[in-house]
C-alpha cells in the first residue's frame, strides 16, 4: 500500500491506495473521483473500459466519504491536485457512506459547519491547517531541544490564580471546602522548574473562563512557556525572536504546500527573516493614537485608506451578486450553469457579510485609537491598529506595572513600568507572545500579590524561590492556536484546533 504524498516515488508505476470518496462527478464512460488518503488528495480517474461495467457503476453511484481501495497506475499532471493522478484499474468498496454527506461541495453557515466538525475536519482547508499546526508544534520542540532547554510538565489542576481570578474555571477538589482551578499557565511552576534545570519550557493545554466569542479567544488553548534563569528582559526578547523566526521559517520550508491550499499570502511571513520592530509602550501609543508617522502616514489614514478599499469591495461583490442573480432569472442557463451560479451567490453574500464585518471593525479601531488612554493595556482593536502599521512583528516593552502581572519585575531605571514584553503578530494578528523578567524582590513581590487581591498563603511556596536560590530569570508564553491563525492567515481562531473550546461550544 502507498500514500498519496509519495506518489511523485512511483511515477508511471502500479500502486495500491486506500481512503476515502472526498468528491467526485462523471460523464460518458468515466468517474472522476478526488481521493484522499489521511496524507494528501489526488484525482483518481475510473474509466468503464478499463475496470469493467460492474466496478464502474459502483464507482459511479458511490456516496461522498465511502471508503475504498483503489489500485491503478501514478501519472504526472500538474493541472490536477496534488500533480498527480492515479489511472485506476482496480477498485474495492470498503464502507459505503450514507447518502446526503453534511459537508457537501457547497457552501456553508459557520455555525453549521462548527456543529459538524467532526466531519468539516476531512476538507481540504482543515486538512492543510492541521498539517501546520502538526509543523509548528515539531518546530517547538526542535527549537529547544537543540538548545538544551528541558521540556517539563506543569500541573492542569492548581491551588492558585496566575493572571487573575476573574476567568478561572473552578472545581471541588474532593473536598467541598477545598477549590481547585483550570490553569491559566505553568509560567509560576515554570520558574520553580528552572530554578532546577536552568532552561525548562513546558507545553500544555491552558484555560480561560471568559465569556468572550471574539476571533482571538478560546476557553481552552495551548501553551509553549519557557522559563531561564539568569535571563534579563534583553536576552529574553532575543530569544523570543529567535524562536518565532525559526517557527516560522520551517512552516514556510516544509509546509509549501498546504500554505498554497490556504492561499496564505507569504509575503509578511517571509519578512521574519529581518529584525524585529522593538518600541517601548510609550512610542507605540504615539503610533497608534495617530501622533506618529510611520512610512510618512499615521493610523487614521491608514484606517481611512482600508475603509475605501472595503466599500469598493463591497460595491464590487454587489454589483457581481446583481449580475449572477439576472443571469439565473433571465431563464437562459442550463442546469448545472443555474446551480453554479446559484452556488456563486451564496459564496459572494458570505463574502459580502465578511466585507461588512471588516468595515465594522475599521470603525471600531478608529474609535478606539482616538479614545485610547495612556496607562491602559491594549485591546485587539489597538493590536490591530498598530500591527497594520508596520509589515513585520512588533515588540512592545516596558509596559505600565498596573496592567501586568503582579509576578513581572519593575525597571528600576523607568519608575512605574514593568520590564515585560509583547509580540505582535503583523496583519492585524495581534499579541502571540506575552513575557518579561520576573520580580526578584521578595518584599515587592508580596505587595504585588495583595494589590492583585490575590490569597497570600496560596503562593508561599511560590515565594521561596526568593527566599532561597534568588537569581534574576524570565520566560514568556506563546498561545499555539493564534500563531497556527497568523501563519495560516485564518479569520477565527476556531479553526486552528480540532475541537475549539469556546464560550456557549462543548460539542462536538
């Protein structure tokens, strides 16, 4: 048996392929089927004289996601999937479908296609967002393994809050009187872990209880969070880059081909490649506010300029839509002209709900960076503004100590900031990476845990790192799903894991 990702192997050779009826349609003597095989699609091609009467009809009536084994010969053609097809001389049904396949070659409403998951999963464009995600997920733990960092697991359940209690998922740990929460992060574990090996990175699964249905949050999502002792805020951002460079770059490498799937523009990811942008929090208030200029315009005509770009679009999909809809009522059109046209439609009054949601959001960025107030965190709308700006990833440091976690160093050379760091993502991608250096002052640390409000017997054993081994380090954290979302240049976060936990979703 073979796979469709070696079929380039054996060229003009026989070879034996199961999988699964993706798609297919037929005319006079011949069944054109899309096959796929867990690996890749290929077209496979059923002749009636080849493969006989009876193969041919079963081909022929066979439901959409039926399995089968196909055995037939591997021809080059560069116009077909995958650049390859298999001239089939032999086919065996293994299960046949049930009629009337969900997912049918159509189009479909998000809410119906997240209510079937289970089976949107086997698309072609959830295909290749998995197969990144597979790559990305490779990349990290090469990227530390082969610096020595030792991958270590922190707990899911914990005792304790790490970015505030306001979003913990709480739980009875066997006791009434005892709680127990969902972790928000290993980062606390993590520094008591590197206070061991030195350079640690945990990997897990993370929670959030927000009731939130934006296109950046999830309840439940994965984080990579390193910690290193002996690191300061500069060596931490260094590394940072390093590692989201190498992320992507090998994504880039070995994942040409679903990228070309997801028609990801690789323009913006390919400038990872140049150093990073890195401005303190106050210059970049500058940028987004509009009181600087970068590349000779300021925010607002950027904003300005992507609002006219929209309205033409929508004029555009308008005027399309009115055309197509004349043509299906003009009574002109065949069958399957009427149906593809109809189809078209669909598709265009998806993009058009698109469109409108974009100006909408432009208008909501506008607002928001003309109102934005200094001292205050960034919202995805002022991410957004200020990552348009610039076409490569932004890092923000030196951030106001009232917005970061308590547990993030203040700099003793900039009275009131905290020594953390955010990358932004470019495209209007937002926070991927949030770090810093953590507080090392025992006496700061625990006026930090009562300002935070937060219990301070639950974090003693936290403070005796600072009691005994004290050394300066720092970490930061990376959210999986929204770098799976920026590199595959996806919408909504829901797309980039294959069950996506989120406010009102626990199925499928």
């Amino acid at each position: 048996m073979a796979y469709i990702k070696d079929l380039a192997k054996y060229e003009g050779q026989d070879v034996e392929l199961k999988g699964w009826n993706a798609q297919k349609r037929d005319s006079k003597g011949l069944v054109f089927m899309v096959f796929r095989d867990g690996t890749g699609f290929c077209q496979a091609v059923i002749n009636l004289d080849t493969v006989g009467e009876q193969s041919f009809e079963a081909a022929k009536k066979l439901p959409q996601e039926s399995s089968l084994a196909i055995t037939g010969t591997v021809v080059k053609d560069e116009r077909q999937i995958g650049g390859y097809e298999i001239q089939v001389k032999q086919l065996t049904v293994i299960a046949e479908a049930e009629e009337n396949y969900p997912i049918s070659p159509k189009e479909h409403g998000t809410d119906f296609l997240m209510d079937n998951r289970h089976l949107w999963l086997r698309s072609r464009r959830q295909w290749a967002i998995m197969r990144v995600r597979n790559q990305i997920i490779f990349a990290i733990h090469t990227f530390f393994q082969q610096r020595d960092f030792v991958q270590m697991d922190a707990p899911i359940l914990t005792g304790n809050a790490c970015e505030g209690t306001t979003n913990l998922f709480e739980t009875e740990y066997y006791d009434k009187d005892v709680k127990a929460y969902l972790s928000q992060s290993g980062q606390l574990y993590g520094e008591a872990m590197a206070m061991a090996q030195g350079l640690i990175y945990t990997f897990g699964p993370t929670f959030r209880a927000e009731k939130s249905k934006t296109r950046r949050h999830l309840s439940e999502f994965w984080m990579i969070e390193p910690e290193m002792a002996f690191y300061d805020l500069k060596m931490d951002m260094d590394l940072i880059e390093d590692f989201v460079r190498f992320v992507v770059t090998t994504v880039l490498e070995k994942c040409a081909a679903e990228l070309k799937v997801l028609e990801r523009d690789t323009t913006y990811l390919d400038r990872v490649k140049e150093p990073f942008i890195r401005m303190k929090y106050e210059a970049a208030v500058d940028v987004i506010k509009g009181e600087k200029e970068v590349g000779g315009r300021n925010s607002l005509q950027m904003l300005d300029e992507e609002e006219k770009a929209l309205k033409a679009d929508e004029a555009r999909i308008l005027a399309e839509i009115a055309d197509r809809e004349a043509k299906i009522a003009g009574g002109e059109l065949k069958k399957g002209e009427i149906n593809f046209n109809k189809n078209k439609v669909d598709q265009l009054k998806n993009e058009l709900k698109d469109n409108a949601e974009k100006l909408a959001s432009v208008a909501q960025w506008r607002t928001s960076a003309l109102n934005f107030k200094r001292g205050d965190d960034f919202g995805g709308a002022d991410e957004t503004v200020l990552t348009k700006m610039f076409g490569q990833p932004v890092m923000v440091y030196n951030w106001p100590h009232e917005v970061k976690a308590f547990y993030m160093k203040e700099d003793e050379t900039d009275k009131g900031y905290a020594k953390g760091v955010d990358l932004l993502a470019p495209e209007g991608y937002g926070e991927v990476v949030g770090g810093g250096e953590r507080e090392t002052n025992i006496e700061r640390l625990k006026g930090k845990i009562i300002e935070h409000q937060l219990p301070m017997e639950a974090f003693e054993w936290y403070l005796d790192m600072r009691r005994f081994g004290n050394v300066p380090h720092s970490g930061f954290g990376l959210g999986l799903e929204r770098l799976v979302a920026w590199i595959c240049g996806l919408q909504h976060i829901r797309e980039t894991i294959p069950f996506p936990r989120s406010y009102g979703r626990l199925l499928p």
